[in-house]
C-alpha cells in the first residue's frame, strides 16, 4: 500500500484532472456537443490526463537530485520510488496517453507526440534556462485548450485564443512563483530562474505582474460576446484569488508563503476552468 501510494503521489493526480478538463473546454469553447460526442470527449480527457501524469513523473526522475534538497519527501529521492521505476512507469503512461489520442484522431495524437517532446525538452534542458522553461511549461499547459477543438474535429478556433493567453499569463505566474519555492536546491544545481538570478523579492513582483495581467484581460471575453452571464460568478472567484495571491507573495516572500500561493494558484485555476466551461452555456 505504501508503494501504491507513492507511485499515486508521482503522477500529482489533481494536476492531471485540471489538464483533463481543460481538453474538456477546449472541446466547448469550440461548441462541442457533449451527448454526441462523449466517447470523443473522453479520449481527449484521458489523453490529457495520462501525458500529464508520465511528464510529473519524468520531471521528478530529472529533478531527482534537485528535490534531493528542496522536497526530500517527494517519492524518488524519499527512496519510495527508484529511478528506474519511475521511468518505465513514465513511459508506460506517456504510451496509454498516446494511444487515447490515436483513438481520437491522428491530428490528436501529433499534438500529443508535440505536447510530450516540449515537457521533455524543458525537463531535460529547458529547466535550467529559467524563465524560459517556464514559458515552456506555460505552453504544455495551454495546449490542452487548442487540443480539445481537435479532439472533436473543429480544430483551433481564434476566439479560444483570449482563453488561451489568460491560462498562459496565469500559469507563468505561477511557475516563477515555484522558482521562489525552490530557490534553495536551483542555486545549488546552477537552475537560472527569476528568484536565482534576481532575488526572491522581484520574482514575487513578476509572479505578480503575470497574475494581474490575467485579471485584467479576464474581462474581455464578455465584454466581446465570447462567453454568457454565467462565466461571471466564477471567474470573479478566479480573478479574486489572483489578486490576493499577489498580495500575499508581495508581502511575504519567504519559501514557505510562496509555496502556499503555488497551491492556492491551483485552486483558482480550477474555477477558471469552471468559468470557462460555465460561459460557453446560454
């Protein structure tokens, strides 16, 4: 049970669930039916949720000496999990998540093969490059939104693209938010993030800066006519969140604050999520 529990905490299951969803509003975004279109749906859920599970285990295998230092109790370096393991246990997910996207289509599984080969890139090299790796990452996070059109064969539709750089703004806030939680272990292992090279004080305003950028365009896809009235209630709840969040990183920028933001940021994207999904109704 022990070991079961470690091979569950690797793959960070809510992370999984939001990038499933995310395909999910994608695909509505785009004016998927969801009765008619379920199966589609589901292969674009599970697509998204298997690929994002083999990439948190492949970065905990390259981060491994890193986490060595900055999250000792994570499953590899805890030793609950071997290197090894946790690599075929990467791929065997990176594999059931490509298959999904076959079943789809096959433009589905060429974005999910693009979608592996950017987290593999910003995993093996694009890490240590800083702020440009987590533009990377901010990348994989929004593909799910164009991937979910594809899924139910509409493709991209320009209208997603305003949904598209909110998450992209909001995402990249967050992971320079994760360059301050980890200072520490990416000095040490030469990792160029904002809080290395800059101080832990102008990562927390640029983290900022991102997050109020989101805030601020969160309000043009109602005033153009994108989404309905119901979008409103949810994302005032995201866009609340984002803004206090900012607040309390600029107030306290200590690891352990920051790490609290990084968790609450998830929280908000998970009504944004909602907002998104919600105004695409009416």
């Amino acid at each position: 049970m022990i070991k079961l529990g470690a091979f569950v905490r690797i793959v960070r299951p809510v992370n999984d669930l939001m990038i499933g969803f995310a395909v999910i509003v994608g695909a509505a975004l785009v004016g998927a039916d969801v009765f008619s279109q379920a199966n589609l749906l589901l292969f674009g859920f599970l697509t998204g949720f298997f690929l994002t599970a083999g990439s948190m285990v492949l970065n905990d295998v390259v981060d491994r000496e890193i986490d060595a230092v900055n999250e000792p109790a994570r499953p590899i370096p805890s030793g609950a999990v071997s290197v090894a393991q946790a690599r075929v246990f990467a791929a065997i997910l990176a594999v059931v998540g490509f298959a999904f996207a076959l079943a789809a289509n096959w433009q589905c599984l060429v974005i999910a093969v693009f979608s592996w080969v950017i987290f593999a890139v910003y995993s093996l090299w694009g890490k240590r490059a800083g702020f440009f790796g987590n533009l990377l990452v901010s990348v994989c996070v929004v593909l799910p939104f164009v991937y979910g059109g594809f899924v139910v064969g509409r493709g991209f539709v320009a209208s997603s693209a305003v949904f598209v750089v909110l998450a992209f703004l909001a995402n990249t806030g967050r992971e320079v938010t994760k360059g301050v939680v980890d200072v520490e272990g990416d000095k040490q292992k030469g990792i160029q993030t904002v809080a290395v090279r800059f101080g832990v004080r102008f990562a927390a305003v640029v983290a900022a800066v991102f997050f109020v950028s989101a805030v601020i365009l969160s309000v043009l896809p109602l005033k153009v006519g994108l989404v309905s009235l119901w979008f409103v209630p949810f994302v005032l709840v995201t866009d609340a969140g984002l803004i206090a969040s900012s607040v309390w990183l600029l107030r306290d920028f200590s690891r352990e604050n920051a790490r609290r933001v990084k968790n609450l940021v998830l929280v908000w994207f998970v009504f944004g999520l909602v907002a998104f999904l919600a105004g695409t109704l009416g």
